[in-house]
C-alpha cells in the first residue's frame, strides 16, 4: 500500500469572526481527488479507523450476547412436565364411558408459577384405564367426543374410542398422559407434546 | 489507489444510487472540528451512546418486568437473580442512569467553559437544557419501577414535594400519582412516562440537538490562536469512542461488582427512611436548611431561578468573549453552582453518617436489602394455585384477629403480614411452642432482642413501639400458635 505522507491538518483563514464553515466542509477528501491540503494521512486514518471499530464490536459483541443471553436462557430452562395432580376417585369413572374431567395445572413461567385449566379424557375399559391429552396432535385445538370415538372440530381428525386414529390431518393416535391409581384416586402427570410430528415426543 | 472490486463495495455502490449513503456518510464522518480534534468533546457523544445503551437494556427489560404493584418487585427479583445476563443489564441500566446525569454535568460544564453557547447556539443550548429536564425526568419514573421500599418512598417523598407547591401543587400531585396515594395507578403511569412518553420525547429532541449542533458547527476552542481542523473521522471519532469504552467498562465493573440495590417489596405502612439519589440530594440537604413554608426556596424557588437562568443565559451573555478567565462572573457563578452542589451531596452524606439515629437506621436498611439480594428467587404463586397457598396460610392461623397495625407496620417486613416468614426472617408461627419463647420472653424480646442472642437484621430495639404496642403485637402472635403440617407443597 502506498503512504500518503500528508499533514494531518489544514489551514484556515482566521476564526477573529464568526467564520462559516461550509467551504471546509465541503471540501473533498484526498482519495476523491480533492484539494491535498485537506489531506489526512491515509494509515493514520485506516488505524484509528480499526481501533474505533473494534471498540464499537467490543461493546456490540458483550451487550449482544448478554441480551441474546437474557432473551433465550429462560426460554429453554422451563420444564414442561408437571407434578402428580388427581383427576376424579376412581369409582367416578364409568366403564366404556369417555370421561372428560378439567384440572388445575401449575408451571413455572419466569417471575410466577401460575395455574392454567387443561382438561383430560378419561377412559375404562374392562378394568384398563387410559388418560388421554385433549390436545390434538395436529396443531393444538381441544379434541372433543364424537359419536365413533373423539374427534377435532378444527380440522376433521378423528380417533375411535381407544385413541387410534381413524381420519384427518392428524398425524398420530391421541396423546396418552402417565398416570397412576393411589388409594382409588386417578392421578395423572400433564404434560405437552410436540405437534405434528407422527412419533409421539415431549415437547422441550 | 486500486482495491478488489469486491461484493461490499458493489452493495454499497447499489445500495448509494437509491440512498445516497455515500454522501451522508461523507456529511456526518468529514464534519470539521475547528481547532482539532479534543478529549474535551467527548462527552456529547458518550452521553448518545449512554442514552442507546440505556433504551436498549431498559427495552429489553420490560421482556420480564411487570408493570403492577401486585408484581412489580417480583418480576424484577427475577431478572436480578434469576435471568442469566439479568443482574448485568439491569445493572447497566441501573447505573447507566447515574453515568447519564454525570456525563450531562461533564457536558455542560464543558459547554459552559469554552462559551459554545453564545450566537448561532442558542437554540443548540436551550433545546441541551431540555434534554438535562428530561433526564432529570426519566430518574425520577423510573425509580418508582422496581417497587421496592426505596422506590416506594423515595417516590413518595418526590410527589410530595410536587405536592407542596401552591395553588397548583394539589391538583399536580393527584395527576401524577393517578389519585389521592401512590397506588398500582400510580405505576403505570411512570412505567408509560418512563419507557413511552420520555424516550419518544428525548429521542426527538436529541435528534434535534444533533442537528442544530451540526448546523452551527462545532464552536472551537475557546482561545481562537490555533487555526487549524480536524475532521470528526478518524480522530474526534477516535476518543469518542475511546472514551465511552472507558464509560462501559466502569459501568459493567460496578454493575458486577456493586449489584444493583433492591430491597425488599414496598410495605406503605412499615417506617422507612428515604434517601434520593445522589443528583438530587443538593435539593434535599437544603430541604433542612428551609423549614415551614420556606420549603418553597429550594424545591420551586431556587431549581426555577437556576433553570430560568440556564436557558436565558445566551440572550444576555452576548458578547463574543469565550475565554473563561475573561468572562469572571459567569465562570464564578458556574463554579459557585458546582461547588456549592458538591458540598451539599457531601454535607448530605456526612451528616447522615454522623447521626447515629440515621446511621443504624440506614446500614439496617442496607443489611436487609442485602439479605434479600443474596436470598434465592422464589416465584410468586398466581391463579389457583395462589388460593391455595393463601388458604393453606390462613388455615394455619388459630385466629381471626388481623395482624395488629404496629405488627405490620415493624414487624412484618421481614415476618411476614401473617407473621409466615420470607426471605428476611423466620416464620412466628408456633414460636411459643419453642424453648425460651413464652409470653414473657416474647415481650422481654421486644425490649431487648440482642439479650435472646438474636443478632442482625433483628433491631436492637424498637424506640417506637409502646409497652401497649408490645403487647398488642405478642397476644396476637401467641394466638398464632396453631402451625399446620405444611400442606404447601405436597
């Protein structure tokens, strides 16, 4: 690279009144083939120029990733799956009978634990008991009964009374939830799973 | 010189025939600097980039933060202790809030010392003024946010003083807290002043003066021999940025190293000794010094006077003259401002140091603050499952006597409305059925706790309280005796 050895200042007339600047300021740099005497020395500009830039991604590069930081780490840390929460007494379940039964969900979300209603299916069967998800696999709307089984209003699915689907956009049979019987009380641990996918996973 | 044609320059060669960039860059990075580049003009710039760093953290704090009394406090615990990065941007914010009001004094000063007030930048400096109000503005909303004891009363102290102005003071007070008391009204309000209505205001005006000051031309040195420029790039743009690596670095050092205070939550009835930031304890020092209606010189009064003063002062300061040494009676009265608000933040402190009332009052303050910070974050219960914590609470109480008003007012801050404990101190729940914890040892407590070997943040005595009131305070918590098996977290 060629070095412009320049002076790195200019003169001017005299500053006794109030002198206008517009003439130095739209003087023309060097490399735009202006007047030399404004010249500022190309390497002295170039280092100062890198100095100055690397100062500004220092201080880029430290806010952003702390932000990026702040921004996503709570995201990923929140657990989906929730503690045992009952559903009914077992013998309020009848047999062959799909129960739908509401409860209370609690989940850390930042600063709160807060409790949202979600609602389940039950269903018995020759002594089997099975907890379904409302949740339908496809993109999320609410499954209710329907005179084969269950079904989704939003987009047509449809499963038989044992969760196994029959028709529609959904793409896998009814989520069923981990559940246990503890001194005849169903109880049941909710949790979400991910939608759209055929191979039932844990939404995380 | 011949450089690779390269895809960026082609970009930029695109992106220059639909925008003209090329020149605006030209415009902004060739600006003269009359007399060259100084360290003396550092501190525009850096109170620009300050106000950028202050919109980005404050924006991205209100990622988590909740602007109602009910969760105010505990969404900022969150982002102090639980959000990886929180304490770091909420420190920056945090003290970025004092670099601001320090860098607009560095500013202003300088602005002041080379005459770069007088014609042509009038408007330049009136419309700087603005900016400092704003500023002063901007403090003062969003102290308020973290609603914690400090904010609560400093806030309340603040309106008060609004409050205190005649005629108007009333009806002023009222529509600055959103009614009679600072309520979660109240909140809202500062938290739409403080990251709507100033950042919108400060923005534009800031673009304003960038403007005007752009159009003027920077003033020069104060002394006219040196006849000579620099260009803003690359040298003036050099220690600009040089310097304000210097600001962020301090600022992250104290913001990791001094986290940023929060107290417990606001408790209105509790005593609480409120204490401004150290911007405004000039005014607050001379609150002292004016009892009774002369509170109006150095609330309204004075800060008018100075103001007023500030803003005329181009139109009558109209000679040419620059040089500090030549103008003696602006000089001395800046000094005079400077010193004699320096003196008052110092006598401020001072005093309240020597005052062993005040002292143990404050360093108490800060041991609970401290207590808090290092206690782990509990998330707040909400929705049904908050019924149920609360009435697992108040199944546990054998009484249904409320909590007496001394019980909420000295107590309750570290045990407790219910006396269930937080992070601050123990539960009082069953404390009878401990050893060493009958009636009377509860009252003999009161009256001498360090005898019961109970050590800070339990006060060595409580002065307010009355012989009635101590017995007020352990009826009822002896009524509280009945501690259920915790039913809470089965």
């Amino acid at each position: 690279m060629k070095i412009n050895l320049v002076r790195t200042t200019v003169k001017i007339p005299s500053y006794q009144s109030d002198p206008d600047l517009d003439e130095l300021r739209d003087a023309q740099p060097p490399d735009s083939g202006g007047r030399a005497e404004l010249a500022v020395s190309d390497e002295r500009r170039s280092f100062l120029g890198l100095l100055t830039g690397l100062i500004g991604a220092g201080i880029s590069g430290v806010l952003g990733i702390t932000l990026g930081r702040f921004s996503i780490a709570p995201a990923l840390s929140a657990s989906n799956a929730s503690e045992w929460i009952d559903v009914a007494p077992l013998a309020e379940i009848p047999e062959g009978k799909p129960t739908n039964r509401s409860l209370v969900v609690s989940q850390n979300a930042g600063w709160g634990h807060f409790s949202s209603d979600q609602s389940v299916w039950v269903v018995k069967k020759a002594e089997q008991l099975t907890v379904f998800s409302s949740v339908c696999p496809h993109l999320g709307c609410t499954i209710t009964e329907n005179a084969g089984g269950f079904g989704c209003v939003c987009h047509n699915s449809a499963w038989n009374g044992a969760g196994e689907k029959l028709s529609g956009p959904a793409p896998r049979g009814m989520d069923t939830l981990e559940h246990k019987v503890e001194s005849n009380v169903v109880r049941v641990r909710y949790q979400n799973f991910k939608q759209g996918v055929a191979e039932k996973s844990v939404a995380s | 010189m011949i450089r690779p044609f390269s895809i960026v320059n082609k970009t930029y060669a695109w992106l220059d025939e639909r925008t003209g960039i090329k020149r605006l860059v030209r415009r902004t990075l060739d600006e003269p600097i009359r007399g060259g580049a100084r360290w003396s003009y550092v501190f525009g710039s850096a109170l620009l980039l300050l106000f950028v760093i202050q919109a980005l953290t404050g924006i991205f704090l209100t990622m988590y933060y909740v602007p109602s009394a009910d969760h105010a406090h505990v969404s900022v615990a969150y982002i102090q202790k639980a959000v990886p990065g929180g304490a770091l941007i909420r420190g920056l914010h945090y003290y970025g809030a004092s670099g601001m009001v320090l860098l607009l004094i560095a500013h202003l000063t300088q602005t002041f010392v080379f005459g770069a007030y007088k014609k042509k930048r009038e408007l330049l400096w009136i419309v700087g003024g603005v900016l400092f109000l704003l500023t002063l503005c901007f403090a003062f909303t969003g102290q308020l946010l973290p609603w914690d004891q400090e904010a609560y009363f400093g806030t309340k102290v603040g309106t008060s003083i609004a409050g205190e102005i005649p005629v108007v003071g009333h009806l002023q007070q009222r529509i600055i807290l959103g009614g009679p008391d600072i309520t979660s009204s109240t909140l809202s309000r500062f938290f739409m002043a403080h990251v709507f209505l100033l950042p919108l205001a400060l923005g534009f005006l800031v673009l304003l003066h960038v403007y005007l000051f752009r159009h003027a031309g920077a003033a020069g040195p104060f002394d006219n021999r040196e006849h000579r420029a620099d260009r803003f790039y690359p040298k003036q743009l050099f220690k600009d940025s040089f310097f304000f690596l210097l600001v962020f670095v301090a600022l992250v050092t104290v913001a990791t190293l001094m986290p940023a205070a929060l107290g417990p939550q606001a408790k209105p009835g509790s005593d609480f000794l409120a204490r401004p930031a150290w911007y405004f304890l000039p005014l607050f020092q001379l609150l002292k010094y004016f009892p009774g209606r002369l509170t109006l010189i150095p609330t309204l009064l004075l800060p008018g006077f100075l103001f007023t003063l500030l803003f005329l002062l181009p139109f009558f300061d109209r000679r040419h003259e620059r040089h500090p040494l030549r103008r003696p009676v602006a000089t001395t009265a800046l000094a005079l401002v400077l010193i004699g608000s320096g003196s008052l933040v110092f006598l401020a402190k001072y005093q309240d140091k020597t005052n062993p009332e005040y002292n143990a009052k404050l360093q108490h303050q800060e041991e609970l603050a401290r207590i808090f910070l290092k206690a782990q974050f509990r998330p707040q219960e909400v929705g049904a499952s908050a019924v149920r914590a609360s009435s697992s609470a108040a199944g546990s109480l054998n009484s249904n006597a409320e909590p007496p008003k001394e019980f909420l007012a000295t107590c309750a801050l570290c045990h407790g409305d219910n006396g269930e404990g937080n992070d601050l101190g123990p539960p009082l729940q069953g404390v009878t059925a401990k050893p060493n914890r009958t009636r009377d040892d509860l009252l003999r407590i009161l009256d001498n706790p360090p005898a019961y070997g109970l050590k800070d943040p339990m006060p060595v005595s409580f002065p307010d309280l009355s012989a009635d009131d101590k017995r007020l305070i352990v009826d009822w918590l002896i009524n509280l005796n009945k501690q259920d098996s915790p039913s809470l977290g089965e």
